[in-house]
C-alpha cells in the first residue's frame, strides 16, 4: 500500500506522527480492516487526550461504520478502562488511539480481542492482510453502524477496583493518605483522582487537564519526574504517583520525594499480592529480579514471556498467574483483568500500606534493589540483528541461559538480556545486577562482543 510511509505497523497496530504519516486515511483504512475482521458487531473506542485524538477518532469511527460496526464512544479514557469495556459479552471488539508514552505529536490505534486482551499475532496479522490488499467487507447505504457515547466506563472500572477481595476501602480511607498525581495532562486526568477521591485520600494534581499538552516527556521514568517529587515533600505527602498518557504505566515517588523507579511498582505489588494469595506469577523476560525475590519468599514459581503484554497475558491464563506485569510499571492484575491497569496498581500500593502500617519508603527498604541498564546498540542499516544475537547463543553455550526472547544469561546475582528489535536494525542490551559498576561492565562487555562479530 503506497500511503503507509513513516508509520510502524506492527500486528499491535499502527504508529506515526500525526502530519507526517498518520492521516486520517490511515486510521480509516485500520478500521475498516479491524470492523472487517471482528465483526459485524459492536465494537468500543476509548482515546487518550491528544490534541489529535478527536480527528483520528472520527475517521476510526467512520472507518467502523462504513462496514456495518457500531460503535460504542468513550470518549477520553484509559486504556485499562477501556479493556473492561470492551471484554463485556455484547461487545466485539475495542480500538484505543493512543500513543501511549510517546512524545505528543504521536498517535496511534492499539487493537483489542474481543475478550479486552490485546490481539494475538495471528489475528493482527489476518488484519494487516486485510489492510494490504484493500479487503473490506462494506456494508449497504442502510446498513450503516451507529454510534452511541458511553459515560458510565470510568465509574464502572472504580467499582470493580473497589469490589476486589483484596482492597479494604474503609481501611484506606481510614488512613487519610495525601497524595500527589502526576497525570500528564493525559487520560488519567480523570481515573486516578476519582479513585483516590473514592479511597478518601487529599489529592494534589499536577498537570490535570487532559488536554494532550504533555507539559515534560511522558514516559514515567524517574529523569522526568522532578516536579512530582518536589511536589510530595513540599506538601508533606504519603506518596506520589506518575502514570502515562494511556494510564497502563504507574511509577511511585516515596515519601521524601525519592522516585522508587518503574520496576519497583510490580515488585511491590507483587509482593503484597504473594503475602496475601500465595500463586504463581508471570512477568517479561526483562523485568527486575526484585520479583523473583518475592516469588522466593512466598515459596512460588516466576514464568518468564517474551516481551509485550499480550505475551504475558496468554502465558498468565495458562499457568493461572495471581499476579502478573512488565517491569515498566505495568502490573497486570487478574483478579479484575489481564491487562496493564495503573489505577489497579494505585489501589493496591494504598492498600498494602494500611495494611502495613509502613510508610512506602519503609516498604521499598525490606527489600534488596539492583540496577538495571537499559541501552541499545545501533547496526548498519541491512545488519541482521536476529543472526548477532544467535551467534552469541553459540558462544554462550553451556551456560545458565534463558532462549525466551533473544538470549538471556543468568549470573549467581546478575542478567544480562540481548534482543534483536523487530523493526529496526537495533540490538537491545538490559542488564542487573546489586550495583552501578557490575552492572556497567555486563553492558559493557556485550556490547563489545556485538561489535566484534558485526566488525
Ligand atoms: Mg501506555
């Protein structure tokens, strides 16, 4: 298809700058493939706050339409909530347009199942197919879908947060918890404070308005969290939360305005959910052993997927994981849902804090941390990535080795993990262990073996 330049497509969907490769024909052209494939049926659409999530929205909607989908509008809202939406029986599908933690002249339409999991990759690529070869089932002049505008989705997510086994609201609200909300100007502009709100905390919000004017770089890394830490200890507060524009990613900032950094946020929920409802768990081959810590205490096993969501969703069914997520503060709960829920990870962090009695600083301290180094290698441009990464298998046979996705080697207290991009000529390098220097010189050393072999 000639018009699909400076986009990536992937089976997840499609990706772009919105003026240089992300039109509306793009976005109709998805729709009418997505429609094709999952319906006829109805099928809901949820968007984060960019300033281009309107347009796209319509031209999603339109696409939809034009063969014989209605569509139920959510208007601005999460994408968690709009997983929860869609897995309703008498829905056939969801489209989220978002671009997640990307910069905001982004967009994006991420592609839900019917069951609100993401799409396998068997069915993204049934769709891709269908966007290559124009194959669109179209509906009559009078068989048009509908659109109907749904305002209960977000009230409905905080019920079912606030009706888990696990979460005792009175307790929290108890607790009168003060806490600063960084949204983003993103979607969780709204969730977020109305759980909180729900849970009887004092809320301080910074960047509130969903308005897609991202006002720092949105991913919820602690290099861009300097405004909510000096916000927590200017105002005295228990706790301080960070979430993407799409509201699937949680970082916590302590009590002393220190951020606790992303993979801390799985690790600490994980480790509460074990305490109380001992069980498997299921995380990505790149997150932080602080798990496998937890797992170890409470005497259970950690599965380890490839990298994606959808891949620990499908191996969390099968084994029946209690607790499950990646590293970069998605924690996947599936106790309500399979998918990345940020306000979920929120209420169980306030949760194990009633509970505990301790200060999130205090429970970030019982525990062992590591450092992580996440850093890339960029290759020619025809280098073959998958091949580099294969022959460094060969080199590192015999080893305590991990083949899941790329090649991972286990060390007595350290891991390094070597994966090939799958749509760039990048090779990604991620190691950890206790401290800085070690942790270094894990990188350090594979990057120079990459660099022997591609010369
Ligand atoms: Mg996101």
């Amino acid at each position: 298809m000639s018009d699909l330049k400076n986009l990536m497509i992937s089976v997840s969907g499609v990706r772009g700058i919105v003026g240089d490769g992300l039109t509306p024909e793009v976005a109709m052209k998805f729709a009418q493939a997505y429609g094709s494939e999952m319906g006829p049926g109805t099928i809901v659409v949820g968007r984060d706050s960019r300033a281009t999530g309107e347009m796209i929205k319509y031209a999603v909607c339109a696409g939809l339409m034009s063969v014989g989908c209605n569509v139920v509008d959510l208007g601005i809202c999460s994408t968690p909530t709009t997983e929860l939406v869609t897995e309703k029986p008498e829905h056939a599908g969801g489209i989220i347009i978002t671009a997640s933690h990307n910069p905001r002249e982004w967009n994006a339409l991420k592609l839900l199942a019917a069951n609100g999991l993401f799409l396998t990759a068997e069915a993204g690529d049934k769709i891709l197919r269908r966007v290559n070869n124009n194959d669109f089932n179209f509906a009559a002049w009078d068989k048009m879908g509908k659109v109907n505008q749904y305002d209960a989705a977000v009230p409905e997510h905080i019920a079912k947060i606030l009706d888990l086994p696990l979460i005792d609201a009175q307790l929290i609200r108890g607790k009168k918890f003060k806490i600063v909300v960084d949204s983003c100007n993103g979607a969780g502009g709204t969730v977020v404070p109305q759980l909180l709100a729900e849970l009887g905390c004092e809320v301080v919000h910074l960047n509130p308005e969903p308005n897609g004017f991202f006002p720092r770089n949105p991913e919820p890394i602690p290099a861009n969290l300097g405004e909510l830490s000096a916000a927590v200890k200017q105002n005295g507060a228990d706790l301080g939360v960070a979430v993407d524009p799409d509201v699937d990613r949680l970082a916590l900032v302590s009590e002393k305005g220190e951020p606790l950094g992303e993979e801390y946020t799985l690790a600490c929920v994980t480790r509460y959910i074990l305490t109380k409802t001992p069980g498997d768990v299921v995380v990505n081959a790149s997150t932080s052993r602080m798990v496998d810590d937890a797992a170890g205490d409470a005497g259970v096993k950690v599965y380890r997927s490839k990298v994606g969501e959808i891949n620990v969703a499908v191996m969390a069914q099968e084994i029946d994981a209690v607790i499950c997520g990646e590293g970069n503060g998605g924690v996947m709960y599936p106790a309500i849902h399979i998918g990345r829920d940020a306000p979920v990870g929120i209420a169980l962090v306030l949760q194990y804090m009633a509970e505990s009695g301790a200060a999130i600083s205090e429970l970030y301290g019982q525990i062992p941390h590591y450092v992580m180094i996440k850093d890339k290698i960029e290759l020619p441009f025809d280098a073959d990535a998958k091949g580099v990464v294969k022959q460094l298998e060969t080199m590192h046979a015999g080893e305590n080795l991990d083949l899941i996705d790329g090649l991972k080697v286990l060390y007595d207290n350290s891991w390094v993990h070597i994966r090939a991009s799958n749509t760039e000529p990048i090779i990604r390098v991620i190691a950890e262990s206790p401290a800085q220097a070690e942790t270094e010189a894990l990188v350090e050393q594979f990057k120079t073996k990459v660099r022997e072999i591609t010369g």
